[in-house]
C-alpha cells in the first residue's frame, strides 16, 4: 500500500489527484467546525461536559459519520449521511418502480438521471433531518435531555436575543441544508478529480477524525495497559475484516463460440464474483434505525403514563451494554442482510444475460436452472457474511462490558466504523493501483 502511494506521488497526474483529494478534504473538516448562526458554542460545550453522548443510536450513527459535528451543529453538521439515506432508497425504490429500473439498465444515461434524482431527495431529507436535530437542540434532547432550557447556561439556542425565535431557527435549517449540498457537491469533485469515491473519502474522513480523541478518553478512563490491548485487538479485528472483505465465491462461466458476419466471437472464460458480504454496512444501519423506533414511539405519549415501558426500553432496548440490545442487534444485522442482498442480486436477471450473450456455468444448464444454482450459491455464503457482519457490530459492546464504561456509545475501534474504513482504504487502494498499471503497463512490446 505505501509502496502505491509513494509511487501515485512520483506520477505528475495522480499527485495532483491525490493534492486535490486531500484539499477538498481539508475544506470538508474546515466546514465541520464551522459555526452555525444562532448556536451558543460556550452552552453547546457545557452540555458535553454533562454527557459525551446523547444516549441516542441513531444520532449517534449520524454523529460518528458527520465525524463529531452534528451535536455541535455546525455548518456541515448533518454530513453525508442524507445522501446515503437517499441513495439507499432510491436503490429499495428500483425494485418497486418499473421507470426506475428501467433507467438503471439504459446505462450511464440512466444512471445520470437516477443520481440526479438522488440529489434532489438528498436535499429534501436534508431539510428535515436539519428542522429535527434543530428542534431536539432546542428543546434539549439532542444531549439526552440533561440539558435543561429553563437554565439559560443550557440553552444551545437562546432565544432571548432580540431576533425573532423563528428567523433564527429557519436560518439555522437552511444553513445545514446549504451544507449538505456542499458537502455533496464536495464528494462528487473527488469522484470526478481526485482519488476514489468522493462520498466514501469524506464518511473515512469523518470517522477517522474521531479516532484519536476517542482513544485519549479510553487511556483516561481505563489506563494505559487496557489501551494498549485495544489497539492490539483493533488491529487483529482489522486483518479479520480486511481477510472477509476480500472474500468471494467466483463461479465460473463460458461463453460460447459465435459467428457474426466474418468474425468469430464469444469462447473466453471468466467468472462471476460473489463477495462474502454482498450487503456492505447497509444492514448495520437499518437494524441501528429500526432499534431507536421504541424510543421515538415514546416520545409522542405522556412519560408519567408509560413511565415504566420507558425505564424498561431504556434499560434493555437502549443500552448497548444489555444482552437483550446485543441479542435483538445481531438477529436484526442478519435479517437485514439477507432481505438486501434479496434485493439487490438477482439470480433470475444475471441468468437470462448470460444466456442472452451465449454464456454457462459447466455443468448447468442454461435458464432456471442456471438461477436456482445462482441463489443456492448465494444463500450458503450469505450466512458467513451475515455472521461476519453481526459478529463484528456488537464487537464494541463487548468493549463496552470490558471496559465497564458505558458513554462510548460511539466507539469508533469496531463494529460500522471499521468496516467503512476498511472497505474504502481498499477501495481507494485498489482504484490507485489500477491507474499506475494503466500508465506503467508494459506489455510485451517495449
């Protein structure tokens, strides 16, 4: 890997890529500091002093990707994660909706149309996400509501300012709104420009920000030698992922000889790589969302009524040091694994390709019989991928147990956000080895 990188640095083009890369990131952290109007910051850092998290899975998924800055509400606070959410739906939506499959196979004028409209429901949810962190600012409950509003210490918005309450608070949603149309506009720059997938560098970026800090609070908190056995876990964790990611089940396929005017085509080989975890982390953040819906259910009843159903989800559904969290976690991670993998590959499709091209697995016949043996396939290495994916989720709730500390909620050595730092380390590797092979090719004329 340093051996790619030291020689993307010698080739005049990709370090200009690489320059690039590195600059839109630069600007991306600089805007995940910067102020948004109307937030008091003195009071924002008065309310982590009280609690490092909010106690919430969810915001606490968005935070851990926004690398920190959606409980401070900064200016990119919301981060990527409202094109993610629009990306992932558009992807359900395809299943669903005939014209949106349709595009899907014109190729890359339909694509060109479908990340168009991916853009326009990133900003819509945009919106909301923004007027709902703004709201749960407002009322205290984006810091588990241990920041009282009576007390104008706590307030993270004050209202006492002489500007109208809601000048402030529209302002504030669509200076979020506006970031994260920078923050997508950046992403895309990188992808066109730069180095490997603008979106997945910014989520890396924001994750690893959030490394060191996290880790001085573990070597405060736990002592030196417990640290030190973090790391050395961490790093065996990271090789395990690094081992399953690269993992794939390749069937073979030929193609037969065909005869098309004068030329003769078709009778090559190659393969179709089925990857141990076809489904990415895209289980892990459905079972994360589908875990808070108790306690957002609660939210819209009296808590003096449902008192003890409250004390009850909070003590078992919402603490991630409780085995019933960890066991209903991992059923849900594999659930969902299996439900998106269903959904994205379809043994049925890749069939009828393949013998629309001419093409066979030996040994099968062409038609269903190609497509049972590709689901068959598919179902047996989806169980070690969906085992792989819930193994490595709960992994910091262990720690968590280990550590008897239960503020680190979002413990950044393990579970969603080694996974995506893996899987875009690769990712970014890969495509940087491919362009120095494209300019450093040889071949066998010199």
């Amino acid at each position: 890997m340093l051996s790619a990188f030291t020689s993307a640095l010698r080739t005049p083009d990709l370090r200009k890529k690489l320059l690039f890369t590195v600059a839109m990131i630069a600007i991306y952290r600089l805007g995940a500091t910067m102020p948004s109007p109307g937030v008091s910051y003195t009071n924002v850092k008065a309310c982590l002093k009280l609690t490092e998290q909010s106690g919430n899975q969810v915001l606490n998924l968005l935070n851990l990707f926004s690398g920190g800055a959606l409980l401070q509400l900064s200016v990119f606070a919301l981060g990527i994660m409202p094109y993610i959410t629009a990306s992932i739906i558009l992807q359900l939506l395809t299943v669903v909706i005939p014209r949106l499959e349709q595009l899907r196979k014109e190729g890359q004028s339909g694509q060109a149309k479908i990340t168009q409209y991916t853009r326009y429901l990133t900003l819509g949810l945009a919106i909301l996400q923004s007027s709902a962190f703004v709201a749960l600012a407002r009322t205290g409950q984006l810091f588990g509501g241990l920041c009282d509003q009576d007390n104008p210490q706590y307030q993270i918005i004050p209202e006492n300012t002489g500007i109208p309450i809601w000048l402030t608070l529209t302002v504030l949603v669509m200076t979020m709104t506006a970031g994260t149309g920078v923050v997508m506009w950046l992403g895309e720059l990188v992808t066109d420009r730069g180095v490997g997938n603008g979106m997945s560098v910014l989520i890396f970026t924001s994750i690893a920000s959030r490394l060191p800090g996290e880790g001085w609070t573990i070597k405060q908190s736990a002592g030196t030698a417990k640290f030190l056995l973090v790391i050395a876990l961490v790093l065996v964790i990271i090789g395990l992922v690094v081992f399953i990611e690269q993992a794939q089940r390749r069937i073979p396929v030929q193609y037969a000889k065909r005869m098309i005017g004068r030329r003769m085509y078709g009778g090559t080989s190659t393969y179709i790589p089925l990857k141990v975890n076809q489904a990415g982390v895209v289980p892990v953040i459905f079972a994360s969302s589908l875990l808070y819906l108790p306690q957002l259910y609660l939210q819209f009843f009296d808590k003096n009524k449902l008192q003890n159903y409250q004390i009850w989800i909070q003590n078992w559904l919402a603490t991630p040091t409780s085995w019933l969290y960890i066991t209903v976690y991992f059923l849900l991670i594999i659930f969902f694994t299996y439900f998106y993998v269903s959904i994205t590959f379809n043994p049925t499709e890749v069939a009828e390709n393949m013998k629309k091209y001419g093409g066979f697995v030996p040994g099968i016949r062409p038609g269903k019989p190609t497509a049972d043996y590709l689901d068959f396939i598919l179902s047996r290495i989806t169980l070690p991928g969906a085992l792989y994916l819930g193994l490595i989720s709960v992994l910091p709730n262990f720690f968590f147990i280990w550590l008897d500390q239960k503020q680190y909620q979002n413990f950044p050595f393990g579970g969603t956000a080694v996974l995506i730092m893996v899987g875009v380390g690769l990712e970014t590797v890969k495509q940087i080895e491919s362009q120095l092979m494209q300019r450093n090719y040889e071949g066998f004329l010199r």
